[in-house]
C-alpha cells in the first residue's frame, strides 16, 4: 500500500481546557483575556503559536519568570494547554547613574510588579544630581488587553532644578499626568495629557530684566502625541539603522498657557567599508502661541550632546548672562566613527565631527524686530547663517551610556552665542 503524509498541524483541534502550574498572582480575568486567542484557535498548530505568544507575554510583563508550553490531551476530545512557570520577581529595589544634558544624577527606584495579577507596574523613585537639587517621580503602568506592548500609565512628579550658570534661577515643576503608548512593529504611538505647574523662582542678584518678568508660576494643560521609528542596531553608538521621532503638543486645553509646540529629529547611520561609521542627523522644532513664549516651554541649542563646539545652551538668544531660550530652532551634524591603531576594542572609537544649528524667537526680540534690513532678510539670516563648529575626539561605547571627549574649533558664531572652543566631554544616550 501507498504511503501518505499526515500534517498534523492542520489537524482541526480545540482548547477546552488551560491549567497553569506555579502561577500563583495572575487574576483569572487578566488569564481569559491572555487566552482569548488560544482558546479560538482552529488547529494545531495555532494553538501552539497562540500558547507559546501567551506565554511570551507572561514573560515580559513579569507575571513569570519562565514558562514552559505543553499540550495534552483535554476534556470532550479536545486539547489541554498546560503552562508550567516560575512566579516572576515581586519587588525591586535599585539604585544608578543617569548622564545628559550637561548633568549627572543618582537615583534609588523602588518597584512592585504585578501588584493585582494583570502585569501592573507601581514604581517611585527619588533622585539628586549636579543641577536637579531633589526629584521625585511616581507612576503606576497597565497593560491593556494583556499586551505589554501597550500600556496605560498614570504618573506624577516634582523636580527642584538649579538652573545656573547657564541662567540665574531655580525652576520647580509639579506635574499630573496620563499616557497611553503602543509599541508596534514599525511605530511607536505615545499619546500624553498632562497637567504641570511651574514656578521660576530664586533669581540671582544679576538675573536679566527678561528673567525677571518671566519670574513666577504658570499653569501649563497640554495633549502631546509622539510617533517614532527606531532600527538603529545601538540606542548610543549606531552602526546602521535609522531614527525618525516627531513631537506635537498643544497646551491651553483645560486653561492656563496657550501654545502649539511641534519637534522632530531624524538620524541615519550606516557603516562605510568595514570598520568606519558615517552618522548624520538633523533636528528642528517650533513654537508658536499668542503673545510672547513662557520661558519653561523654549528651546535651548548648544552643548556636547547638541550642538558640539559651543557650551551647554550656548546658541542663540540670551539677556546679559542668561539664556532664555528660543522659539524656533536647527540643528544638523555629522559624524565618522572611525577603528584607532593599537587599540582591541571595538568600544572605543575615533570620531570626527561637524556640526551646526541655530535659535531664534519669535516675536519683536527675534526674527519679528523691525530692522532695515526688515523680517524677510532676518528670516534669510536665520536660515542661511547657523553658528559652525569641527573637532576630533574619542567614543566610548558603553553597555548603557556613550561617553565623548572632544576637541572643537568653533568655525562661525553670533554675538550671543557661547562658543567653547578646545576640550569637551558629555555622556548620554542621545547626541546629535
């Protein structure tokens, strides 16, 4: 007799029966929802695709550890799903470094996860660094549909800043807020309501008279909308991959401070011959509103992760000593990552550089002041004339952080702007 082939996998099956052995915090309405899928599923191989997807999803929502997929025979001759785990780490407590924007912070964050059986997060954290005198930051994150690829967090916040000596003042920020994010596989949605109150406090004896009169609380409501695309293959030190990240925000829904505020960067990377990296990358980024901008809700442009070759908020319009920010920005720079003789480790690279931005205001203190030359040509001017700079140095590649020394020769500056020519150093994740 003739052979025949048998795909199993096609084989029409149903779940009738799901038993999970050592998951003991998982609510069983947080379960039927994990399993809707499975328990829909027609055949045997996507009820195997279904079980292991869920499973996947206990996984990295921290409900377990480790969950191994079994399937047996079920109840009414159908199939029965057996998950056997290990019960995921309930709380954590861990302290670390944060670097950027010219600033390093200490931290200690407190975690509860899973705390009613749906893969809930509650954390708080409290932190201290060079500039931030006192930070403290509570959130409580949901998954929807058991999908940790898509949460709901509600988190709220205070943070004490001292803001020299870049501008005479301290800036205390208090803020509510709600978010909705959703990871897909080409796009990041982040969608945010929040409610913040500012006050710009303890100004220096030569604060700026533009400081002075910003001085004070404001209110700020606002709706935000981020979208994102990341395939770079290193958050810090990319060899390939792009970025592109837009940023919309319009405040004054609920009251308080009225304005539309709308930012973008793009980044590419890609690998020329076998060991060197070109890097190139552009940002840009407008507000607008009624009357002139609040000063918490400006642009700032300059320093080692901006626009290197210039101190940190360095570029554009400032009053006596203090930077008080703009309206309208750009900036672009590229880079070489090159291999060093003698040196092993591919973590650490030579670098080349060029970069250049420019910020402005909008209103009669910027490019809307009524000159000679008029608004036309300071708009021309803005665009066509961008403070310059070049330089050498090293990267650091480091699990978490890129670390940069640089030498820069600052090319083309303005009047106002704080150029910084010779030695630089920055740590962060993202650099221009």
């Amino acid at each position: 007799p003739s052979r025949q082939s048998l795909n199993i996998g096609a084989q029409n099956v149903r779940v009738t029966q799901f038993t999970a052995v050592g998951l003991t915090r998982a609510r069983n309405d947080f379960l039927h929802t994990l399993l809707d899928s499975t328990f829909k599923a027609q055949t045997f191989q996507q009820v195997l695709h279904e079980s292991r997807e869920a499973a996947g999803k206990l996984q990295a929502l921290g409900i377990a550890k480790q969950v191994n997929v079994a399937l047996d025979k079920g109840p009414h001759d159908g199939v029965r799903v057996v998950f056997r785990c290990e019960d995921g780490s309930r709380y954590a407590l861990k302290t670390g470094v944060n670097v950027g924007d010219d600033e390093g912070t200490a931290n200690v964050t407190g975690r509860i996860n899973n705390v009613w059986g749906g893969g809930e997060v509650l954390e708080a954290s409290y932190s201290r660094g060079s500039k931030t005198q006192a930070a403290f930051q509570g959130s409580l994150s949901v998954p929807v549909n058991a999908d940790p690829r898509r949460h709901i967090e509600v988190s709220a916040s205070q943070t004490a800043a001292d803001m020299r000596p870049y501008s005479t003042h301290d800036e205390v920020r208090r803020a509510v807020g709600v978010a909705y994010r959703a990871v897909g596989s080409v796009l990041t949605h982040d969608v945010r309501c929040s409610a913040m109150w500012r006050d710009i406090c303890n100004l220096g004896s030569e604060a700026s008279p533009t400081l002075r009169t910003e001085a004070g609380h404001t209110v700020k409501t606002s709706l935000a909308y981020t979208v994102s695309h990341d395939s770079r293959d290193s958050p810090t030190v990319p060899s390939r991959g792009s970025l592109v990240r837009a940023t919309a925000e319009v405040a004054g829904l609920l009251g308080g401070l009225k304005f539309a505020k709308v930012h973008g960067e793009m980044q590419t990377n890609q690998r020329v011959g076998t060991d060197f990296v070109l890097a190139t990358g552009v940002q840009g980024g407008v507000l607008v509103g009624p009357g002139r901008s609040p000063l918490s809700d400006r642009f700032f442009v300059g320093g080692q992760t901006s626009v290197r070759g210039f101190e940190f908020r360095g570029i554009g319009p400032r009053d006596h000593n203090d930077s008080i920010g703009g309206d309208v920005f750009y900036a672009a720079g590229v880079s070489l990552l090159t291999p060093l003789p003698y040196v092993q480790t591919p973590a650490l690279r030579g670098h080349l550089w060029a970069n250049a931005g420019q910020l402005a205001l909008l209103d009669d203190r910027g490019l809307m002041r009524q000159t000679q030359r008029g608004v036309r040509d300071e708009v021309r001017r803005f665009f066509m004339c961008p403070s310059v700079a070049v330089g050498v140095g090293l990267v650091y590649h480091h699990s978490m952080v890129r670390v940069e020394l640089s030498c820069g020769l600052p090319l083309v500056a303005a009047l106002n702007d704080r150029p910084k020519p010779g030695l630089q150093f920055g740590m962060g994740v993202q650099f221009l």
